[in-house]
DNA sequence: ATGTTGACCGACCATCGAGTCGGTTTAAGC
DNA sequence: GCTTAAACCGACTCGATGGTCGGTCAACAT
C-alpha cells in the first residue's frame, strides 16, 4: 500500500507546484525541467505519471482550479440571504492577496483564459466550463434575489452577471500589474454603487 | 528616393501583418517565419529593418496600437458634451466587431497585456503606458462632468475610471470567445445602468 | 562608368524544450 | 528468497525558432 501513497504524494506536489510554476510564470513560458528542478525529479518521473505537459495542466484544472473557484466564487454565494451582499464579500474576499497557500490574488482562471485563447482550444473550453458554473451560479441567486426582493423586477439577471464578471476579470488583470490596495477599493465601492442601481427600491409609503 | 520609399513600403506591410497575425494567433505563439511567408519576404529582409522579433514589437505598438487606441478610446471622449454618454458611445464603437482592416473587436490591447505580463516587462511596460494613456483622459472627462453638473459631486472619478476601464477588459475577455452580439448588448444595457447611479440627480423643485 | 551602400536573400547556427527509452531501485505478491 | 512491476532516472532525439552572415542586385552619388 505503501507505493500508492508514494503515488499519490508526488502527484500530488506536481500539480501543487506546477500550478504555483504556472501561474507565476505561465503554461507556455515554463518549461517541464523548471517544474522538476523545483521538485528533484526527473523527467521520467514526469512522463510516467501524465503523457503529456497538456494532460497534465487538464488534471491540474480539474482537482485544484476547479476547487478553488467554486470555494472562493461559488460557495459563498448563499451565505449571505441577499445576493447582492454575498456576491460583493464573495468578490472582496477572492481579490484578498496572498489567500490560501500563498498564491497572490487567489484566483487565477482569468490569467490562463487569456494565455491559452486562441492558442489551445481543449484547454481553453475546459477553462471556460468553468466560468459558465459561475456564470450559472451567479444567475441563480440573482433570480432568487428578485424574488426576494432585493432586486427591481425589471433587471436582466444575465446581463447583472455578465457584467459582474466582466469587471471581475478586468480587475484582475488591473491587480496583476499595479497597486492592489486602492484598485480593489475603488472596485468594490464603484461595484456597490451599481449594486445600487439594480436594487429595488423601497417605496416608502 | 525610390530607396526611400521602398524602405517604408515594406516596414508598414511588416507592420500591418505582424499585428494582425501577433494578434490571431498571439506573440510567442507566432514565428517571424508565418509572417515573412505571408509576405514573401526573408530572414535578411526582417533583420535589416529591426533588430529582434522584440523590437519589431514594440515597434508595432508605437506605430499601430497607440494610434487606435487613441483613435477609438480617447478622441471620442470629446465629441459628446456628457461624458457618459460619449464613454458609452465610445465603447459601444471600440467594442463594433470588424471595424477598421477586418480587426474583429477593434482592440487589442488587452490581448497583449496579459500575453506579456510576467514575461516580458519592457513590452509589458509599454502597453500599462498605453493604459494609463486612457485612465487619465477618462478620469480628466469625468471631472469636467462633474464640474458640468453631469456626474454627482461624491463621485470618485478614478475610482470610475478603473471601474469603466476593468468592466471593459474584462468584456473583452468574454467577446473573444462567445457570441459577441448578445454579451456586447448586455454589457451597454448594464454599463448604463451603472452610470445611472452615478449621475447627478436632478432636483425637480 | 564605377564604386558604394541600402534592401534583400536564404542557408546555416545555436538553443531550448517536449517527449522517448533503456536502465535502476524498491515495494509488493507468492 | 525470488519475481514482477511500479516509480523513477537521465541521456538522448528531434523539431521549432530566433538570430547570423556572406552574398546578390539595383539605386544612387560622383
């Protein structure tokens, strides 16, 4: 039993360390030896566990990416009893820097969209799927809020959601190459305002 | 001077077709060999004109990105006496598929920022330049708005500017791989509801 | 006309990185 | 103990690609 723990441990550090690699540095500007460098390990090692650097990246996005976007985007939607609070501390927490194991700004789905777009349609459309269960989430609990109502009735709930996370992606491009503590706050704040637009008002008899 | 003429003829095909396919199929992703097949043109020939692959580059962004961006961006931000009607306007435009010389979304600054962000920080510095170009105009309109009485006194105008220029990016993100007509409309649709909440109101006396 | 130089040619070089493969070690089954 | 095969090693192949270099040709100056 032992050799399969053996497995599963060193599986386990190449997909931990390679999308740390990755994300730093990007799929295509690293190469397999910098991952292995960093691990002691050889590229047999490597080609006996995954046929290739792309099935590999397929497995890194389906036991961690996929993790961490419904932990940080998805899950939280439904803590809050308005959709539009959960939503802005569900947005707020995933643009927190230095988050679970010191990967900077959590959430890196945006940054491997746009690297592989155009340039690797499997992996592309695996990214997407992604998205779209957010997408799809996000719908979700603005319908329910409209229901409930915290959102005017005449709102297009996809548009809300597309919009959300449009703005979402742009700011993380933004994040990646400026300074994140007053771009995140004038995010939220300009996110709170258009929250605002879409609110239903109380008519207050 | 018939030199002359040569010389520039073929520096602005390079041009015109480096752009166009650096952004198809993306930088790293394309070989000076695609583009001097498409043109019929050596090896020789390119490295008389630039120095590196990287200098041609950036030679590109000076000639052709800085140009549309201001052309489709910037200028625009003038022509309208609100200026959130004229960003509307403008982005509305930038985001036309198709326009000017069959460049699908018009814009590709964003494309290249995240391709070259963490890889090259000379070409990624020069494209946040091109950025900033931007954000400080739209920021300069949004005051004068305010002055205008178009924009609520609490306003934060750089806030709103990092907020228009990430939904946008963001978008653009989306466009590049979706059906581009309805999420283009959705994005406005909301894009406006937005501005509504940042107008200033009209005190009906 | 003649020498010079700019525009261009294309074979060649050097490097890099994904993937291969025969070999070695070691846990597990009998 | 002995065999088997999983886990791993690392030298090697091989294609891709950025960049070099000696040479050709035609425009321009003198």
């Amino acid at each position: 039993m032992e050799r399969n723990l053996k497995k599963r441990e060193t599986m386990h550090r190449l997909h931990a360390m390679g999308l740390e690699i990755f994300h730093a540095k990007g799929y295509y500007n690293t190469s397999l030896d910098d991952i292995l460098k960093e691990l002691s390990l050889s590229k047999g090692a490597f080609y006996h566990h995954f046929k290739s650097k792309e099935d590999y990246f397929i497995s890194i996005i389906q036991n961690l990416i996929v993790q961490k976007v419904y932990a940080l985007l998805v899950e939280p939607l439904n803590v809050n009893e308005n959709p539009l609070h959960a939503i802005v501390d569900s947005l707020e927490n995933a643009l927190e820097p230095g988050k679970s194991n010191e990967m900077a700004y959590g959430f890196m789905l945006h940054d491997f969209m746009t690297e592989f777009n155009k340039r690797n349609t499997e992996i592309s459309s695996y990214l997407k799927d992604i998205l779209k269960v957010w997408e799809v989430n996000l719908v979700s609990v603005l319908k329910n809020g409209k229901i409930d109502g915290h959102i005017a009735r005449h709102i297009d709930c996809e548009g809300v959601a597309t919009y959300i996370i449009a703005s979402y992606l742009g700011m993380r491009s933004l994040l990646s190459e400026n300074n994140g503590r007053q771009l995140k706050y004038q995010y939220l704040q300009q996110l709170k305002h258009y929250f605002n637009s879409i609110t239903e008002r109380q008519v207050v008899a």
